[in-house]
C-alpha cells in the first residue's frame, strides 16, 4: 500500500491506496489538523510500502514526515517538486520555486483527466486560477484572497462589520452585509468568466475544476453551460502527486 500526503497550509489531508498503477482507489482517508495529529492517525497503519509527499508548510514538515516514515515504517519519502514538465504538461514559471507545489500536482491532475484545454480553480482560504492550454502548456493564473480574506479586509480597514452573511448572491444589495458579500462573489465570477470565456476562445472548448470550500458556490452561481464542463473536485492534489512520484521513479 502506498501512503500519499497532502500537507497544506491549514490542514494535511492523507489516503491509503493500493500499490499498483492497475488499481487506484482509496482504501481508507483522513485529515489532520497538524504532523502530532496525523502520526497519531498513522500510528496502526500496516502494510505501507511507500510514502508520498506534497508540502507547502514548510522545510520543518517535511523534515518531521521523514522522521517519521523513518523510524515508524523504515521507509524514504517520495517529496515531490516541481519541474519544468512532467505528465504531459510544461511550467512557463520563471522561477519555478515561486510555483507551488499543490499548485503543480494540481494542474497536472487536472489536465490528465481531462485531456484538453482546463482552467483549475481552488477556492479556499485564498483563490488560485490557472489555465492550462489543449496541448498542456501552463499559460499561467491568478491567486487572489478568497472570499472570507476578502470579507475581513473591508471589515479590518473601515467601519463596516457584517453583522450576517447572506445567502451567496451576485445580485445588487440592498444592505450592507449584501452588498459587501455579493460584490465579493460577484467579482469572483467575473473573473472566472473572462478567463472562461479567453480560454474558450483560444483552445474552443475546455473543462473546468473546481475544488477547496467554496467550489460548491461557485459552480451554483457561475451555473450550468453549454460550451463547457465543470466538476467539483477534492484530491486533485493527492492525484497530482500520484502522477509526479510515479513518473521520477521511471525515470
């Protein structure tokens, strides 16, 4: 069994999936909210072969991850990075440490199920974009502050406080909780359908993914369309990392 780790900024999410390419589906899954938590989760674990690696925590994380898999299974971790192309898709980064790695397993993962054009969006704690061409070049993205970053920035730098958070809405509001809260999705979406509509227009059709807390309401209020296919994802991450540490292993 192969053990894949998703460390990211406010949670680690982990699954067990069997060790052959034949067979991926996930035999047991958790989060944790920090290293103590989730070695504690592994603590019972038998049988792993492998350990996986995606971390944008920090060097100290991964330096605890490989304690651990060292001294509780005897194992080395795969701690994947980023690169210039891998599984079909090229980095235009300049700098390709800047680009994070769940960033990279993401958009890899994504342009693998789909095999076509995809713009990728995470909306959590902050929002990421990017835009993958038909033939799997990385035409860059966006990463803005999602919607509560967004909602407390008014709040920490005037004297509004919102006192409720209506329901999710891009309509014109006719109180201060609406009006701050539905601009806020309102710019959202607008963004989301020019890179849509820029994408649509360079490649003539796309799928589009969408993951972290916010995706359910994003796919509600960007609704359905004719021109192109949406689904909400959760382990484009853990996915990406399956494809990355397979293909250095190859090499």
């Amino acid at each position: 069994m192969i053990l894949e780790i998703d460390a990211g900024n406010s949670r680690i999410k982990w699954r067990l999936v069997p060790g052959t390419e034949a067979d991926d589906s996930e035999l047991l899954a958790d989060v944790a909210d920090d290293e103590e938590a989730l070695f504690t989760q592994l603590a019972n674990l038998s049988g792993i072969e492998a350990v996986r690696l995606s971390c944008v925590r920090g060097a100290e994380s991964i330096e605890a991850v490989k304690a651990w898999a060292a001294e509780a299974l005897g194992l080395a971790v795969q701690v994947a990075t980023v690169t210039r192309s891998c599984a079909g898709v090229r980095n235009q980064y300049e700098e390709l440490s800047r680009l994070g790695v769940d960033r990279w397993l993401a958009i890899i993962a994504a342009y693998n199920r789909a095999q076509s054009a995809c713009v990728i969006v995470d909306a959590g704690t902050a929002i990421t974009v990017d835009v993958l061409a038909k033939d799997g070049e990385h035409q860059g993205g966006y990463i803005l502050p999602g919607r509560r970053l967004m909602a407390r920035a008014i709040e920490d730098n005037t004297r509004i406080r919102l006192l409720e958070e209506p329901k999710p809405s891009t309509a014109l509001g006719h109180g201060t909780e609406a009006a701050v809260c539905n601009g806020i999705y309102a710019s959202q979406i607008a963004l989301l359908q020019s890179v849509i509509a820029d994408t649509l227009t360079a490649s003539g059709r796309l799928k589009l993914f969408l993951a972290g807390g916010d995706a359910v309401v994003l796919s509600e209020l960007l609704g359905s369309s004719e021109e192109y296919e949406s689904e909400i994802v959760s382990d484009l991450v853990l996915d990406g990392l399956a494809l990355v540490c397979t293909e250095d292993s190859n090499r």
